[in-house]
C-alpha cells in the first residue's frame, strides 16, 4: 500500500500477510518452503555505486539477511565471497547467482567458523581471491529456543551458540584486520535480544550483547587505522533460522510496533550505508532496525 502520492509504501501493510501461518523446518532452514517467502530484494533493490570496487566478505550469506546484505552489495558494485554451512550448498548457489546477476564476483565458501583454523583459511581466501578485504561483515548466528528454561539449554548447545556467534566473530576479525586498509569497515550483527532477551533464547540473548561490547570496543581500538567498526541490531527478521529454531511462527514478529517481521530486504540498506563513504564519520555505533521497539 502506498500514501496519497502513490509513491511510498505505508511500512505497517507493505509487507503484512494476514494469514501468517506456523510452521517448523529443521535446522538450518531453507528459503524454499518458507510461506510467505522471504524477500531478499530480488525485484526491489536498486544500486546507485555506493560500493564501487569494494571487496567484502559475509558470513552466513547463503540466505536471509546475509543473502539480502550480499545481493545489495553486489548492486552496490561490490564483489563478494559469502560462507555457507555444508548442507546449504543450493541456498549458496542462489546467492552467488545473484551476485553474479549483477556483474561482480561471487566467491561461496562452505565453512563453520566455530573452528579457529577455517577462519584463519577463509581470510587467506579472501585475500587470494581479492587482494584486500575493504568490508567484513559478522553475520553468521547459531540460535535454538529453549522454553523449559536454562535447564534445557544443554552444554553442547551453549557451546554451539557461543563458538559460532561469539568465537567465529573475533577470529575472523582479527584474522582480517591486517589484510582491511584505511577506509575500511567491520560490520557485526547484533540483535534487539541483546537489550531485551527473551527468556526462551537466553544463550543466544547473551552473545548478542556481548557483540555489542566487542563492536564499541574494537571501534575504539582501531580508528586509528582509519578503520570503522559498526553493528546493525535487527528486530524480528523473516529467515530461514526462524521456522528452524522457534516453536510457533503464527505471531512472530507481531510485537513489533509496526506489527510484523521484517523482510531481509528491509535490513539491507543499513549494511550498505554503514560500508559506504558516507558513513565515514560513524564507528562505535548500532544501527537499531526494530520495527519501532526503542532500544538504548
């Protein structure tokens, strides 16, 4: 739905479905079965050369945020090489076509970075593939609602969700920040858990507001070097990890003031403009994409 002048969508109705229906997928998730599907801005997104030339790597940009962060990016005129999980070759595929759709390179990299060494081989390909890394974004998550409470939430459980949300981040930033020039950024996804967690999601809660920490801090450290250093905090966000990991899909995101989930297209700008020039006076920052819920 547009206002008055036809032109710009009413953001309560422009992605609302009425009959948003439950429904559960194993882990990962995938794309396909999703209902609605999700909405990486394959039809919407038009680049206008922010990124021109820029180098980027995205962790988890088979699908959901990342695959919209990576299609944009690409519109952008930037060349990107994204991980996957192993099992998520065909939601890569995907991504790299649209990447590639665009006219920039696309590199898919099947790697778990709860393992120090395929994080410290993941830069190194990076940098053979592109010379330099000019954009790392930290966007890969592990999350599994528990509404039993802490009890439930098994030690292999909280490993999984720290060595991926937590452990994946920090190598890979650090292996990265020597091979990122002056003018460069590290891009961290956050989350609103990290201000208000939900009880069920407590581990994931926990390494959301640790990224917070790590991203004012880390911004303090090296701008020095000229390099900016941000975090996006999302909402609820419509992706393959919500049928996978929540019980009951029929109200997510209807908390929101704005009364339902977020498509993933709908995050994207965010990433481009905290990557882009203009946002050369910003670090330390979170960019809070909420749908309205006011956060600190």
């Amino acid at each position: 739905m547009t206002d008055q002048h036809g032109d710009r969508p009413d953001p309560v109705t422009q992605h609302a479905r009425p009959d948003f229906p439950s429904q559960d997928q194993p882990h990962p998730g995938w794309t396909g079965p999703m209902d609605p599907p999700p909405d990486h801005g394959e039809e919407s997104y038009r680049g206008a050369g922010r990124l021109d030339g820029l180098r980027t790597v995205i962790t988890g940009g088979d699908s959901g945020i990342g695959r919209a962060v990576a299609l944009a990016f690409a519109r952008e005129g930037a060349d990107v090489l994204f991980t996957h999980l192993a099992e998520e070759e065909d939601e890569a595929r995907e991504t790299a076509r649209l990447v590639e759709d665009a006219g920039r390179k696309a590199v898919a990299v099947s790697c778990d970075i709860r393992e120090e060494d395929n994080c410290r081989a993941l830069i190194a390909r990076a940098v053979d593939e592109f010379g330099r890394i000019d954009v790392l974004v930290n966007n890969a998550a592990y999350q599994m609602a528990q509404p039993d409470g802490i009890e439930a939430i098994s030690t292999e459980q909280f490993d999984r969700v720290l060595r991926t949300n937590l452990y994946g981040m920090f190598w890979l930033t650090k292996f990265a920040l020597p091979h990122i020039p002056a003018g460069g950024c590290v891009l961290n996804t956050t989350s609103v858990q990290a201000y208000q967690p939900s009880p069920p999601l407590l581990d994931y809660a926990m390494t959301k507001g640790a990224i917070v920490t790590f991203t004012h801090g880390l911004a303090q450290m090296v701008a020095e070097r000229g390099i900016r250093v941000n975090a996006v905090a999302p909402g609820p966000v419509w992706t393959p990890l919500i049928p996978a990991t929540l019980p009951d899909t029929a109200e997510f995101g209807k908390q929101s003031p704005l009364g339902r989930p977020a498509q993933p297209a709908e995050l994207a700008p965010a990433y481009v403009y905290l990557a882009s020039p203009q946002a050369s006076y910003i670090t330390g920052e979170i960019l809070n994409a909420t749908g309205g819920t006011p956060l600190p």
